[in-house]
C-alpha cells in the first residue's frame, strides 16, 4: 500500500470487475449499507465502493462516508480473506456519525463473510454470454413460434389485407 493512500492492487477498478462481484455475489445488509461480496483468486480481500447522490447532495457528506468505508476495510483487512467486496450506501448514512457507521461496518463484514461461506458462488459465465441455457429454454418455451400452415388472417397470403 503506499504511504496515505490505497493500493490499486486493493481496489476494484473498473465496471467489470464491479460486475462480476454482483453477478456471483453472496448479499449482507444492515441499515445502511449493503455488501456485495464474491471470492476471488488473488490471495487477499479487494473493496469497491458506491456512494450515490441519493445517500447525499453533498459531495463531503459522500467522501466522508467514503473514507469510513475505506478506513473500516483497512482495518479489517486481515480478517476478510480472499474475496471481491463492494458496499453501497443507503439513503440516511450521511446523517450518521464516523462511529455508528464504524460499528455497522464491523456488522456488516462478519455478515458478509457469513454470506459468502452460506452461499457458493454461481459460476461465471463466459463472456459474451448473455443468458443461461435454463434461462434460454424458458424464454424459447414461452415466445410464440409461428406456424406456416395456419394463416391467423381470414384472407389468403397473396392478397393484400
């Protein structure tokens, strides 16, 4: 990690990796925040982090509970294991102070890990895949095939209707 800052090597960096981890993800809640988490193969925890306009207005409000976010993962870093995180905040988490939001964290990562062991990971799809063959047969059974000897209209199919 470099001085005062948060290795790269830390972070989930762009939205794919954001993706996968709400793709095969394990779901913790607490009042206000929510962790997505899937296991990763790189030896050490990872966090992604979303603080929407909604939670506040203010920029301030937002990077404040950013860096409580980051602070709370730093410090229980050790402890998380080989897993992808990502914590949304909930609406009303700016209005909280540092150490309520502290102890949530804390929750919220034993939960988290709790979740994932619960829970095995779905199995990632290759990319360019966009449904499963479960899911494919569903909608294959359900979309309306047409049948060439049947004409829906009561005219014939050279004329004009």
């Amino acid at each position: 990690m470099t001085p005062g800052g948060f290795a790269r090597a830390m972070r989930l960096t762009d939205g794919a990796q954001f993706a996968a981890v709400f793709e095969r993800r394990a779901r913790a809640h607490d009042a206000h925040f929510s962790a997505h988490v899937a296991p990763n193969e790189l030896g050490h925890a990872r966090i992604g982090l979303a603080v929407s306009r909604r939670v506040s207005k203010k920029a301030v409000e937002r990077n404040r509970l950013k860096r409580v976010m980051r602070e709370s993962f730093r410090f229980h870093l050790r402890a998380l294991g080989a897993a992808d995180y990502v914590v949304v905040a909930k609406a009303g988490a700016a209005a909280q102070p540092n150490g309520a939001l502290r102890d949530e964290l804390r929750r919220l990562w034993g939960k988290a890990q709790k979740a994932l062991a619960e829970k095995p990971p779905k199995p990632r799809r290759p990319s360019g895949e966009k449904t499963s063959a479960k899911s494919s047969a569903k909608n294959a059974a359900n979309t309306p095939q047409k049948n060439p000897e049947k004409n829906p209209h009561k005219c014939d199919e050279q004329s004009s209707c």
